[in-house]
C-alpha cells in the first residue's frame, strides 16, 4: 500500500497543508516542535481513525478551531481510496470514495508504527503488550479486531453486573447471558492472539538472529491467566475459560471484577532464554522491538500480498548504524516509508534514489530534495 497524497486542516499546528508523499523513503526533519511527528500522527490517524498519542480527539484538533480536516488518498492493488475525515469534540465521521463508513472498516489498510513508546512494549506493563497483541499483532487476522471490541463491550457489561450482584441490585442468574458470551468471544481473542503469534514469533526470530549477526535468539511467550496446553482448538479454550471462571466467581462479585480472560494475559519475550524486560539492555529491547516491528511488514505481506506503511517517529537515529542500515535495506523500494528526525546523519546517502527530504518549520512543511 501506499499513500500518494494528504492534506490536514486543523490538524495541531497544521492550519493548511498538503503533500505528496515519495512513494518510497520520506524523511521529514526540522528543529523540535515544529509538527514532524504530527505529520505521522496525521497519516496514522486517517488509516486508523484513532490517535497513537491523544487519549482524546479533542487534542488533534488545532487550538481555537472547531474541526480537523483530514484528507488521504491511498493505493491498494491497484484501486485508491480516497478517505475523508471530519474530526470534532466527540464527533468523527469518516467518508471512503464519499461514502460514509466506519472507521472499523479500516482494518485492511496496513500501517506498522515504531515511536519510542514502543520500548514500553518490553520493559513495561502488561497492558502494553496487550495493546501491542490487540493493535499490532491480532490486525494480521482479518477477524481479530471485531471479536476483540465484543470482547471487550461484555466485559464492560459484566463487571458493571458484577457489582450490582455485590450490591444486591442484580441476582447472579443474570451473569449467564453475559458469562456464555465472556467465554465465546474470550475464547476466540486468545485463538486468534496465538494464531497469529505462531506465524509472526518464527518471522522475529529470524529477524532478530540477523539484525544481532547470530548473536541473540528471540523467545516469545503467550503467558494466559488460564491453563492452557499448546495446540487447543477455540473450543477447547472455550471449555477452559468456563470452568475456571466458574472457580473465581464468588472473588469476582467481591471484587467487582472479571479475574480470567485474555485482557488478564501478557506475551514473555525472552532474549538467549532470558527474560528482555528485566535483563536486557536498553539497545536489545530495542532491537527485539524492530525485529517484532519488520516481522509484522513480512508477515502483513504474506497474508495480504502487499506491504503496509511503516512509519518511524524518532527512532531510526536511536539505532546503531550497522541496524539502521538493515532496517533501510529492508524497506527500500518495498515499503513506503516514513522517518522523523531532527537530524538526518546523512542517510540521504543510503537512500539515494529512493526517497525525498521534507523539512517542517512551525507546521509548514518544504520538499527540500528528492534523490
Ligand atoms: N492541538 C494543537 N494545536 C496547535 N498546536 C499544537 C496542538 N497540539 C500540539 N501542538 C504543537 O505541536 C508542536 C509539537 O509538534 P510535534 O510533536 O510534531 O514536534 P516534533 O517536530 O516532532 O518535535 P520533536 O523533534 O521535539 O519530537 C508543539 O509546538 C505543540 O505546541
């Protein structure tokens, strides 16, 4: 896939602006705070419908403005959507080619982000490496992201039951209805997340053992709050949930809370068999978090024959030079790409006729070369 122009109203500091993206390489620099990384949040957000850093819309929209306009074209074999975004406090609408869609509708078009948060994915807590498995990893199955909103509307459901049992406002025979639906769509999350893992986790490690020159080996773990053997079918993980939830019940009203299911679980990367949360240096959680990141563009283009976006937000120049090189080598003339740096290192030089250099100053943003 690829995006071939875009246009932001309102968006941060950007009052007007539009471009045309290389369809290769885009390094976007500038001094900091002038809108680099809120061109990526712009692209990120058109095929997203969602930030990677506002909690709220109410911060994308530039200040004293009453909307964001959002205007994308991209290409997708052969055929271009044109996406239409209309942002405003608690109110989005999204139009593709002028008809009005939701924004769940997306999922097709791929886009892989690597921001320096993303080292939170292995040294951080365990909702991180959820959000990673329902954002990253789960989109590579076409049906992970509408089985994982059920999901997690019933467990909303549930733990407001809850508490009504606790209070007395609810019996517990009403927690049934909403216990059958926990397990079936709890238990095809945790089908779909292990799936997944079982193609992209042998893609990392190869990816891994490359990018260390066969120094490291990459490990990964799906740690479940149930008991589960390798292997089980949705089913059977089914059975699991049920009969073990049933054991936490009586704790689950005193609590108010839904104790087992796949937002309780966690992913253990490990690096030569040793945990990378805790032992790793900060440049191996980094190069564990590339490997993780390239081995959703393969696999992405294993499943769908076509490269997602990948968009690097300040992390290119974190890596050491013999990486930053092997992560080039691998996305030029394959994947569009976009860089954000205040300083450009002179990759301009590995990139030479496969990219452009942008450069952004207080919103307003400049082709300064293309090579
Ligand atoms: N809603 C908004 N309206 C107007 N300006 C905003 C809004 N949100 C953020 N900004 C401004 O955007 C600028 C930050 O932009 P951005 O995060 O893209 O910087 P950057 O160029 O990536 O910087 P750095 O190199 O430091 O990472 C800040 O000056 C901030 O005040």
């Amino acid at each position: 896939m690829r995006v071939s122009s875009v246009t932001l109203r309102n968006f941060r500091n950007y009052k007007e602006e539009s471009f045309q993206p290389h369809p290769a390489v885009n390094i976007i620099t500038g001094p900091n705070a002038q809108g680099k990384t809120n061109l990526l949040e712009a692209i990120f957000y058109s095929l997203r419908g969602r930030s990677f850093r506002a909690e709220r819309d109410k911060d994308i929209i530039r200040w004293q403005s009453e909307q964001t306009i959002l205007q994308t074209e991209a290409e997708l074999n052969s055929r271009t959507f044109l996406l239409h975004w209309k942002i405003q406090e608690g109110n989005k609408k999204l139009l593709v080619n002028g008809a009005e869609t939701p924004r769940s509708e997306l999922d097709y078009l791929g886009v892989v982000l690597f921001c320096p948060e993303d080292l939170y994915l292995i040294k951080g807590s365990p909702q991180e490496r959820r959000r990673f498995l329902d954002y990253d990893v789960g989109p590579l199955n076409p049906a992970y992201s509408r089985t994982w909103r059920q999901y997690a509307r019933v467990l909303t459901q549930r733990n407001t039951l809850l508490k009504e049992i606790r209070d007395r406002r609810a019996t517990r025979e009403i927690l049934e209805i909403w216990d059958e639906q926990l397990y079936r769509h709890g238990a095809k999350v945790i089908f779909l997340r292990l799936q997944v893992l079982k193609k992209l986790i042998p893609i990392a490690r190869r990816i891994h053992y490359e990018l260390t020159r066969g120094d490291e080996e990459l490990q990964a773990k799906y740690l479940s709050s149930l008991v589960l053997e390798p292997g089980l079918n949705e089913e059977q993980i089914y059975q699991i949930f049920a009969a073990a939830s049933q054991k936490v019940r009586n704790m689950e009203i005193q609590r108010c809370q839904t104790l087992l299911g796949p937002h309780r679980d966690d992913l253990s990367l490990l690096i030569n068999g040793i945990e990378a949360k805790t032992f790793g240096s900060q440049g191996q959680q980094r190069t564990v978090t590339l490997s993780l990141k390239l081995s959703q563009l393969e696999l992405w283009f294993k499943e769908y024959g076509d490269y997602p976006l990948l968009l690097l937000d300040d992390v290119l120049f974190e890596l050491d030079r013999n990486r930053q090189s092997m992560l080039l080598d691998r996305v030029l003339n394959r994947v569009q790409t976009f860089i954000t740096a205040s300083f450009t290192g002179g990759i301009e030089e590995t990139i030479r006729g496969a990219g452009a250099l942008w450069q952004v100053n207080a919103g307003c943003l400049t082709k300064k070369e293309e090579f």
